[in-house]
C-alpha cells in the first residue's frame, strides 16, 4: 500500500528520497513521486510505474534541495497515472502533501472547496488535502493554525507529509490511524511510513502516535497534539538492523524468508522455552486469573494469518480445551456477532496494520472484550490497540507473499496453547515434554526440507503453461493447503484453490482433469488413509498428481506423479514443515513464469485500507 517519506538536513534531499522510497518498495505501489523546497519553490515530480521511472524522469528533470517528502500509491481513487500521483498540491503550489489512508468525506469537501474556486486536477481524496490547506492559509491563518483545523475538516485514517513554500526548512506531518515515524540522524530528520527506509541512516526512531503532528528541521523536532499542546516525546534506539531488511545475496527477499525459518525457529525456542521446558510469554499481560475465565475465544485475521488463526483452533481446543472460532475480520465485523464478557479476542497480524483486523478488534474492545494480538511488528497499531500482544518474532518481512511469519504465527499458536494449558494445569508433564522435544527437532527438519529446493524449483518449470491448480489437505494440513494455493495464486498468478480433502467429491471433483494438477498432502496422521483415497480417486480421473508424503512412505509415493519426501513428526507439528515445499513451489513457479515474487501485481504487503 501507499508509503510516505521525509527528509530535511544537509544532503542531497533527491537522492535521500529516492533511496526510502525504494525502502518501502516491498510495500506494492503503482507511481511515486516527490516534492522538493528549492530556493523557496515547491518543485513536485511524479511518475507512473516503479521508482526506476521516477529516477530516469529526476535524470531530465533534476532537482536540488535539502528538505523535501516523497510518496509511493497503491491506487484507491482514480486509476495509477501521473495525475493521481502523489504529491498534490494546490493550483498555485504552495503547499504539497503525500497522503496513506482514505479521507471519507473527500467528495463533500471537494465539492465546498470547488464552489470556493478551487480547481482539481485528479481523481484521488489527497488532493482536498492541499487545497485545505490553501484556503486556510488564504484567511490568513498560520501554517500551524492551517494543519490543526485541517484536523477538524478530515475524517478516516490517514498520515500526511506536507510542504509549505514559506517554511522551506520545514516538514509537517501528522496522523490519525495510520502508520508514521521519525528517525533522527546527526543534524538531520528522517519521516516514513515504515522501519524499513529507516534502519540505513537512523538508530533513533520515534513511533508518533494516533492524533499527534508536528514539524522537524535539520535541527529540531516538535510533536503536538490535535488538541495543539507540545508534547514531551522520546527517541528509543531501535533494534531493526539494515541487514534484516537487505535481501542478503539471494535474488528475492521471498526466498530469503523461506529460508530464514529453521532460523527463526531456534530464536523462537530458545526464547518461548526455558531449560527446564517451561514455556514463557513474558511480554504479555495475560494471567492466571484471566484466562482462567475465559470460556470461549475468537480468532480474528486475514488471508495467510487467517489460515494461521485456523490452526490456532486447533490448538486452543486441542490443549487449552477452550471453545475457538476463527473468522476473517472482514465479515466478522459486519455481521453482528455473539460475544460475551468471558470472550477473548485474538487478533492475528504479521504487518500489525491490517485494516479490516484492527477495526474488528476496536469494535470488540469497545464492547469492553479483552483484546490479544499476536503481531509481527510490535511497534505497530494493533499491538497498541490491544490489551496484550504476544510476538511473533519471524524478524520483518518484506516480500509480499507471508512465508516465514506464517510458520511463527503457527509455533506461537501452539506455544500458548500449551502455555494455557499448563495455567490452566490441563497438560501434564509427561505430554508437554515429549511435545517440546519434538519441537525442538523442527529447525533441523526444517533445514532437511530447504535443502532439496532445486526438486520443486524442477517442478515448476514442468507447470509454466498450467491454468489450474488444486491443493487438499485434512484437519491440520487444510489450512496448509489453502496457504499453498493462496501463496501460488498471488505470485505466480496461477488459479489454484485449497479444499478441505473430505469436501472435495461434494462438487470440486469436477474439475479434475489430465492438465490439472493435484498436491495432496498426505503425511503420516490418523487421516492418511483417508488421503489416500484421495490420491486414489484422482488418479482415477487422471489428474496430476502431486503427493507431499513421510519419508518412506512408498504406498503414496507410487500413486504420485509427483511426489516431496518431508521428515517424519507427530500430526499437530506436520503443517509446519508441510508447508515448506509449497512455499518453495509458488516461489519457483512465479520465477518461472517471469513474475515478480516479491511484488505480485495488484497486491500490497499491509493493507491499510477496507
Ligand atoms: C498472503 C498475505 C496476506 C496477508 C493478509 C493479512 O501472502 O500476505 O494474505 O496475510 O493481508 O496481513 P497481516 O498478517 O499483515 O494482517
């Protein structure tokens, strides 16, 4: 989705833009631009496309400058052109603005300020932005005074970055809602949307939170409130190195994730589980005491986390034996749901900033239910929003497809079962060790599973021309098999569909065919035999078949067209090492086809709109 940028200190603010722009490139985006203060002048340059076009367009049409802000769009409002581009500004370019988030009542105001005079040129809600402010300022109010009615004027959830002609040392920005954060460097300011175009130039960073604003030049820095008192505000230095967002010598940072997981597995063990095999959340608030009366728990998220949340029922009911339903936000929040006082809610998120989760947590914490998140970046709005959080801990991810922070969404899940269970004294001693045991096991299960990448990337080379791709799971691996064939569809652009194995002969059976390829996964559980049936049936209608199977396992192995050998592990851990070779599958398959893994088209990494 859209990403914002800012800078005011002694460099060359072009180059310094650009550069965190390509930072939030991982974000998906259509055009990007910037606008510059040079010699007093407000100097705007917007390209439709990547940050390599706005480069060779700045090549022509060079600007010079120390203070200025930039913007990547995800188009809402008007398709992606260099029109729609931001920054806008208003018709006689004193002031420009980027802008993340939706302004609601953007048509009504456009309309006030048209019959005002004012003149559009796009289609988007930003450019009521500058136009506002220009009225404002036209009645002789500050700039400051400008930017605090503005406050008034907008509804929705949104950050701006703006320039004013008269303050040409100056950067404002503000937020309600969406994501905003300064870094400091030595005798210079930094603004973004994310960490990410950040950790290069700054150790200190400043979370600004919902309803602040303010203004930094290369020597200061003051936060407000909407209210328009000076806040006391403090720098922490942030732990998020340049490396953890480097693609760190692999070609994508898709493959890199995937590769990170048997690491992130050990830093997770190593600090869920003490020596002596006590599992430990130490950053949440979550007691004894409360979860004690807690009869009935909702899980709520979004696409890969959704699927992840799937599993969390598993757990919950399987360890913690606590009724648990899993529902994507966005329907759960329209449909006027039961919830009562001993309901927890448990938002799952990787970005934190999800749109439509972090509305359904507000509505239930507004019907005073206890909110727990489990979040990948612990600096973000839902980790605020919520009474508790738990991390997820899978480092940032910055492709767009989630791999690495589904597969620590699904050990955390399983941690706090577990964690609960022991509260609650419901898991005994004996049934916890051998659990930790084998969990302890995975990374290097893991690691065997990565190490025969070259097979699925052979694979995908025979799948280039396919249209069609379905995946069956059961019980524990149907959430997996709904990752897989979501995780192939967005970036290889291949249909696939996941069923659960069971639902298949009810209708989908139909669509098998010689040129459709079928991944069953068929691991060693208490269900095989029932996969097998599977496998057998589509065998009988002559379909591909791809079988994920235990190692040694020859029965599938013969019926498989196709067949990926994992390690053996007990049935609740299997969706973890499973879905490996079908990350590896959609990695392959995209690269094969020539598509960019990291940025599938049409797809933003958080998705801050509804
Ligand atoms: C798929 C994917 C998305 C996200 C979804 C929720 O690869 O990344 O489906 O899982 O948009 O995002 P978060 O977890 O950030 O709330």
């Amino acid at each position: 989705m859209c990403g914002i940028v800012g800078y005011a200190g002694d460099k060359n603010v072009e180059s310094v833009l650009i550069v965190g722009l390509i930072g939030l490139e991982y974000r998906g985006y259509d055009s990007a631009g910037i606008a510059v203060l040079d010699r007093g002048e407000i100097q705007v340059r917007k390209q439709k496309g990547k940050i390599k076009d706005l480069e060779n367009y700045l090549k022509e049409h060079p600007i010079r400058g120390n203070v200025g802000i930039g913007h990547t769009r995800w188009a809402t409002h008007g398709e992606p052109n260099q029109i729609n581009a931001h920054p806008h500004t208003d018709s006689k370019s004193t002031v420009a603005v980027v802008h993340n988030g939706i302004i609601e009542n953007y048509s009504e105001l456009r309309q006030e300020l048209k019959q005002k005079g004012f003149v559009f040129h796009s289609m988007t809600d930003t450019e009521v932005l500058p136009n506002l402010l220009a009225e404002s300022r036209k009645r002789g109010l500050s700039n400051k005074d400008a930017f605090l009615e503005l406050f008034n004027r907008v509804h929705g959830k949104w950050a701006i970055a703006v320039v004013f002609d008269n303050e040409p040392d100056r950067v404002y920005f503000a937020q309600d809602g969406a994501p905003l954060l300064l870094g400091r460097g030595k005798e210079e300011y930094y603004l973004a949307s994310d960490i990410s175009p950040l950790t290069r130039n700054c150790r200190e960073v400043y979370y600004i939170n919902s309803k602040e604003w303010g203004y930094f030049a290369k020597t200061e820095c003051k936060i407000f409130g909407f209210d328009g008192s000076e806040k006391e505000f403090e720098f922490k230095t942030q732990d998020i190195k340049f490396e953890d967002v480097d693609k760190g010598g692999y070609p994508h940072y898709m493959i890199k994730e995937i590769h990170e997981q048997p690491g992130i597995f050990r830093r997770i063990i190593q600090s869920r589980i003490s020596e002596a095999g006590e599992i430990e959340f130490p950053e949440s608030t979550i007691s004894r005491e409360m979860m004690s009366k807690v009869n009935r728990i909702i899980i709520q998220a979004a696409g890969t986390s959704y699927y992840a949340g799937m599993l969390g029922k598993h757990y919950l009911e399987n360890f913690a034996k606590i009724q648990t339903d899993t529902e994507t936000s966005s329907e759960f929040r329209y449909r006027n749901p039961v919830v009562e006082g001993d309901t927890l809610i448990v938002g799952i998120s990787q970005s934190g900033e999800t749109a439509d989760t972090l509305a359904s947590l507000l509505e239930a914490k507004a019907k005073f239910i206890k909110v727990l998140s489990l979040v990948n970046n612990v600096n973000s709005t839902i980790a605020r929003e919520s009474d508790s959080f738990i991390r997820t801990d899978a480092g940032p991810e910055i492709g767009v497809a989630s791999t690495k922070a589904f597969t620590a969404q699904v050990i955390n899940l399983l941690l706090f079962s577990l964690y609960v269970a022991r509260l609650k004294w419901i898991v005994s001693d004996d049934e916890l060790k051998t659990l930790i045991e084998e969990i302890r096991l995975l990374p290097g299960k893991m690691e065997r599973i990565l190490a025969q990448a070259h097979i699925l990337e052979n694979w995908a080379a025979d799948f280039t021309k396919t249209k069609d791709f379905v995946f069956l799971g059961r019980t524990y691996n149907h959430p997996v098999a709904l990752e897989g064939a979501l995780k192939l569809k967005e970036v290889s652009y291949i249909h696939a569909s996941g069923y659960a194995g069971g639902e298949f002969k009810h209708g989908p059976i139909a669509l098998i065919t010689n040129e459709v390829p079928v991944v069953c996964i068929a691991t060693k559980s208490e269900i095989y035999s029932k996969m097998l049936s599977n496998i057998q049936e589509i065998k009988a209608r002559n379909g591909i078949m791809i079988s994920i199977v235990t190692e040694g396992d020859k029965e599938a192995k013969e019926l498989s067209d196709y067949c990926f050998e994992v390690p053996e592990c007990p049935e609740i851990l299997s969706p973890i090492l499973n879905v490996l070779p079908l990350q590896l599958l959609a990695y392959y398959s995209a690269v094969a086809r020539g598509c960019p893994p990291d940025q599938p088209r049409n797809l933003a990494k958080s998705v801050t709109v509804e």
